[in-house]
C-alpha cells in the first residue's frame, strides 16, 4: 500500500474558475497564469485544461515554456521575468516566447538580435512596486529603440495592493502620466484587479491565484463568495489514534497539553507534503467530513487532530481533507500566518496527485 496521502486536481473547477475571470475581465484578453509549476497544479494538465479557453499562458521558468512548445503548444506564452542572459534570446525567439522586458539590458540583447518583427515585447512599467519595471525617461528610449526595429509592444505593470486598502488607483494614475500620448495595449491585472477592478485590467489580463480556486483577498471575501471551487484537495488518512490523559502532551516541543481525557488522531501529513509547520493548534480540518481541529506542531511526516467530539467509530483508516473541496485552502494559509499561493505551490512532489476531469 502507498502511503495514503494524494492530492486532487480537478480540472472541471479550473475551468469553472477560468470562466469566472474572463466573466469579470468583460472583452480583456487573458493570460493564465501558469509559473511555479501552475502554483503547483502541474503545468501540462493545466495547459491542457485551459487550452480552450485561455488566450495564452504566462509563465517564468523558460524549460518548461521551451518542454510545452516541444509538446506541441502553438498559443501564446509570456515570460514574466524574461531573459536572464544574452544567450536566451535565440531560445526566445525559435520557441516564440515573449518577453517582460523591465530593464534596459534585456532590450539591448534584444536588439542585438534578429529578433522577428512578428514576436512583441512587454515593456513593463515601475509605477509603485518598486520591484521591476523602467521609469519614464527610460520606457521613452526602449520605444523608440524599438520603433526603429518595428517591433510591436505592449506596456505592462503590476499592481501593488489591489487586494488591499491603498487599491490600485495611484498607480493606475502614474501609468497614465508615463504612458500619456501611448496607443499600445496593455496589460494591467492580476486577479484581485480582476475581483475588484475589472474594468482596470487593461487589454491583456493576467489572473493566476483565482484560476486555482484561492481568494486574493481571503478576509474580506471567501473563494466562495467570488463563485470560485477548490482545485486541489490534498487528502490523507488517520493512521494512528491515541487516548492522552488530561495532563499529557502531543508531539514536539510539547505545546499542546490535554485539559481533559481526549481521544487524538494521527494524520499522514506533515511540512514535508507541504502543509505549513506554522499552522496554529486549531487549524481546521476535516476528518471523515467533519470539521474538527489540529492539535501541537505539524512534524515532518505527521500531524495531530482532535477526535474527542467526533463518533468513536472514527479511527485509523478514515479519510481526512487537509485543504481543497469542504476546507478552503484560504482557511488553512491564515491559520499558519500566509495565503493560499505558498501552500499550493508548496505541495510536494512526494504527493501523488489524481486528476479529476
Ligand atoms: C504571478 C503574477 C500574476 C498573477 O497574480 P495572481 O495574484 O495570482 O492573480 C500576474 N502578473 C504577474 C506579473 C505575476 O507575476
């Protein structure tokens, strides 16, 4: 027998959630986005999920841009960090990869290149994350520098704090100011934007966490709220139960110490399937459907539930959902202190996955 631990992968969700963005996104074109391992969905399922509905698919990690053209892929891909090297650029252009370019260097090996005039650039803007991205004077020399090869570009920036309270309207501002007089596309959202601004995304959207079900903004409007299901549910199973008198203590550190008799449930899960160690005694969880809690620190290979409330008949052998379908992954993420992105591209590749659909 397997260790009984899986993730699920349903790609009817998937779909469901990409129609819900491109509901909000109104006539936007979209980019799914599908890095880090399509935040550790598996990029080639997802690709294939998504093959009809998406407008193209955005992403960092160039092996597996250059692995879905060698697959066949003929839809759009962008690079959102894109060259790191003169020597990516030809790779860039025989497997037709458009680039993020954000800082000067990048577009000189472009243009050092025989970059074809039919593959576009994205030239992205700093307006306030102060991450990547030119500033004005700068985005004036790349287009003109552009211009005179006759590549097509389009201005791209990233939004700081759309799921939070400085929103996004300073930025969309400074964009205005750099880009004033500028008639090419743009490409403005992530999927808060998308959620609670979606007639700011611009001409080519880019949502990412939606597509898989999370919230970005979790505390002020749940998945289901946003009309968005679960794509992966990572489940296992109770392989042990103990009896802790009141006094006694479970797992390390001790930091959990019974007040009463209490039956506890020990789960085939633990920080290296990529549940988060720093999940809180209390964390929500559902063993044989039933939502109980987590008790001490997440170990290794293991973590401990409370069956005290629950029917003695539950016991090793029962299923229990860590994250995913009846336990948004968005409840789990707060109760260790991160968001729904860290746990999802956090599962291990130790964990089998099953698709549905
Ligand atoms: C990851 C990423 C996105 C997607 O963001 P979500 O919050 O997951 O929707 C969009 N744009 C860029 C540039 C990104 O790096």
């Amino acid at each position: 027998m397997p260790r009984p631990i899986r993730a699920f992968i349903d790609l009817f969700a998937l779909r469901h959630n990409f129609s819900v963005a491109r509901r909000h996104a109104g006539s936007a074109r979209l980019w799914a986005v599908v890095k880090a391992n399509a935040y550790g969905h598996g990029l080639e399922r997802t690709v294939r999920a998504l093959h009809d509905l998406a407008d193209g698919f955005a992403l960092i990690e160039l092996e597996r841009a250059i692995a879905l053209r060698e697959a066949g892929l003929t839809k759009p891909l962008l690079m959102l960090e894109g060259c790191y090297a003169a020597s990516d650029v030809p790779l860039f252009i025989r497997h037709r990869l458009i680039p993020v370019i954000h800082r000067r260097e990048q577009l000189d090996w472009l243009l050092a290149s025989r970059w074809p005039a039919e593959l576009p650039v994205y030239l992205k803007l700093n307006t306030g994350m102060n991450r990547l991205g030119f500033d004005t004077a700068a985005l004036l020399n790349a287009k003109s520098a552009l211009a005179g090869r006759h590549i097509d570009c389009v201005l791209m920036t990233h939004f700081a704090d759309a799921d939070g309270p400085r929103g996004i309207d300073w930025q969309l501002e400074r964009f205005r100011v750099m880009t004033s007089g500028m008639s090419e596309p743009t490409s403005l959202g992530n999927s808060a934007t998308i959620l609670r601004y979606p007639e700011s995304v611009g001409d080519w959207a880019r949502p990412g966490i939606m597509l898989y079900g999370g919230s970005p903004f979790p505390q002020a409007k749940s998945a289901a709220e946003l009309e968005l299901r679960p794509v992966m549910t990572l489940q296992s199973e109770i392989v042990a139960v103990q009896g802790l008198a009141a006094g006694e203590s479970i797992g390390y550190g001790c930091t959990f110490v019974a007040d009463r008799p209490m039956r506890v449930g020990i789960v085939a899960c633990g920080y290296a399937d990529g549940y988060p160690r720093h999940a809180v005694t209390g964390t929500s969880i559902l063993v044989a459907g039933q939502r109980t809690r987590t008790l001490g620190r997440v170990s290794m290979d293991k973590l401990c539930v409370d069956l005290t409330d629950l029917p003695p008949e539950v016991g090793a052998g029962v299923p229990v959902t860590l994250w995913g379908e009846g336990l948004p992954a968005d409840e789990v993420a707060t109760a260790a202190g991160t968001i729904s992105y860290e746990l999802f591209c956090a599962l291990a590749p130790r964990v089998p996955v099953m698709e549905i659909g």
